[in-house]
C-alpha cells in the first residue's frame, strides 16, 4: 500500500479522532418531496456537552431535519454525521449513538411502565443485567417511581413525556434529540419537563426542536433558527442580537411635562420609538409618567435619558436598559416586511 494512502476503515477512524469534539455536523441537507423543498441545504454543527435549541414555526423543516439526523428519513442531497459516523452509510451505529423522542412518543398504552422499558431495553440489546441497572437509573432520573405499575395509558401527559424520556435514554446514548418535549403539556407539567432536560444536558449533547420561544429561552444554550427550509440564524442570544442588529427597550419612569418628556427623549440619537407605557399604577401618578424607549443601543440611551433627567429636572424614579428578547429576534428572521 502506496505511503499516505487511507482505506475505507482508516479514513473511518480518522473522522472518528476528528470529530471528538463535535457530536453533529450537517452539510448542505436537502429534502424534496415532490417539488416542495422542505430542507434546502441547511448546514450546521453541534459540539459535544451543548444543549442546543433547534427552533423555527410550524412546517419551517425542523422535524425533517431530526428524522434526518437520526436516520429516519433519507435526504434528498447532503451529508450529515453524529460523532463523526455518516448517517447513510452507518445508520445503525448511529441510532446506537441516538436517543430520540419524537413528537409522537413512541408508546404502548396497555403495557405497564416498568414493562415498557424492559422492553425497550432488550430491543437496545442491553443484557439482562445492563438492563435492570439502566432501568434503576432511568427510573430515578425521570421521576417513575411510583408509577412503575400502572399502564401507560393511565399516566397524564407529563409522566408519558417522562417514559417517553427514560425510553430515549435507557441506552445510554451520547446524543438526546428531543422533538417538541413539552407539547401540550400543563405549566407544571411543562416546568418540570424543562428542569429534566436542563439535568440531562450536564451529561449528554441535547438537541430540542420547538417552535415554542420561552422553551428554548428557558433550556438551550444556543439556537438555530430554520425558517421556510433554510437556516436563517445561529448563535446564543447575544450573538443573534448583533447579528440583526434588533433593536432594544429603555423602561424609564420620569416625573416631567409629559409632552416636552416625549420630546426630549424622541430627538436622542438612536432612538426610533417612545411611547407611554402602562404599568400597575396606570400611565401617570403624581405626574410620573412610565415610557419605552425603542434603540439601537440600550446601555447608551439610558445613559443619555440620566443625563437628561439631570439637565431637565426631572424626577428619574426607574431607568433600565432591556436589550431585544429571542421573540424579537425570532420575529424579525421568520416574517417577511
């Protein structure tokens, strides 16, 4: 064999070193049915230990993408691994590599949980003894203990997305691909999901596709957002801040002739909006009046507005920057001006 030529194997491993610190990469993934695109060439990568928000409206191509990540569906064009093994060529190395709870929890209403995952267990071809410890561990982990008895289709919605849970991880996998967790779930329900899926990202890269905004504010520490088929945006909040230049919110209560207040304060530089905003003690109290100030730089305009204040004499009773939120962001990537 020729000096510096790789076989198949060799080149397998080689990926394999390379790709130690990076769990999923994705290269130009399309998928066509018919002539609509529901992915058009999206490409991304997700490191080792990140909890990542895959976020993006109904129909914008985010379960596509999971089902392609997890060897469920076949992309029209493109390539994608996790922890540096092909998706197509090697689909059941990966699913080793997966837990996958989809949309749909794959559950069997009449069999008893504990059951269940016995079951699910020896279809993951865990030995019996790998299995009653990974059963122990996923029972206390996900909150099953007094549940173990009772048939799935007793249980409410929120103990299913625990099964459904313990399910997807009673492998151990290195990877956890969760597809809208906390749908329709109650608000306690919903909190108690979120603080699981926080616990499980301190030992395994998390992957949660939603479409719900407070759900990845609350879990992911980065986010790609996908609209319409494509990738529109990737990074944590600070940097998708700076990358659409959103625009920022100055909450100020000031005690001051409210028309020259507005005036004053629509002729700062960088400023685009000011409006009297209601609060819990109405528009004004004591002639205080409560504005938001719409700007490009928070922390500057509010330094601006002290300084005004100042010269004015006005009374300042609250002054705070809030810079744009993943919903302002959100809305300004995914709807067309």
């Amino acid at each position: 064999m020729a000096r510096g030529h790789l076989t198949r194997g060799d080149k397998f491993i080689k990926s394999l070193i390379r790709s130690t610190e990076i769990m999923i990469e994705a290269k130009g993934l399309s998928k066509y049915y018919g002539e609509f695109p529901a992915l058009k060439g999206i490409s991304f990568q997700i490191s080792r230990g990140e909890i990542v928000g895959f976020l993006g409206p109904n129909g914008a191509g985010k379960t596509t993408a999971m089902r392609i990540l997890t060897g469920y569906l076949k992309p029209t064009a493109g390539q994608a691994t996790v922890a540096g093994v092909d998706v197509l060529e090697h689909p059941i190395e990966v699913q080793k590599k997966i837990g996958y709870l989809p949309e749909t929890n794959p559950l069997y209403q009449d069999m008893v949980v504990s059951d269940y995952l016995d079951f699910i267990g020896d279809v993951r071809k865990l030995s019996k003894s790998r299995r009653a410890e990974r059963m122990k561990i996923m029972i206390k982990k996900c909150g099953l203990e007094n549940v173990l008895k009772k048939s799935i289709g007793e249980l409410s919605k929120g103990f299913r997305q625990r099964v459904g849970l313990a399910q997807a991880l009673i492998h151990d996998p290195e990877l956890l691909i969760l597809d809208e967790p906390t749908s329709g779930l109650d608000p306690k329900q919903i909190i108690e999901i979120r603080e699981l899926i926080k616990s499980l990202g301190k030992e395994k890269t998390v992957v949660l596709s939603t479409h719900i905004l407070p759900e990845v504010h609350a879990t992911c520490e980065r986010v790609v957002i996908v609209n319409e088929g494509s990738i529109v945006a990737i990074g944590n909040t600070g940097e998708l801040q700076n990358r659409v230049g959103s625009k920022g919110t100055v909450i100020a209560r000031i005690r001051g002739q409210e028309a020259q207040v507005l005036q004053h304060l629509r002729s700062i530089s960088g400023v685009s909006d000011v409006r009297p905003a209601a609060d819990s003690m109405g528009i004004k109290v004591d002639g205080i009046g409560r504005y938001e100030i719409r700007c490009s730089e928070p922390e500057e305009t509010a330094e601006l507005i002290f300084k005004a204040a100042s010269q004015n004499g006005w009374a300042l009773r609250e002054l705070h920057a809030e810079q744009a939120s993943l919903e302002d962001i959100f809305l300004k990537l995914t709807t067309k001006e």
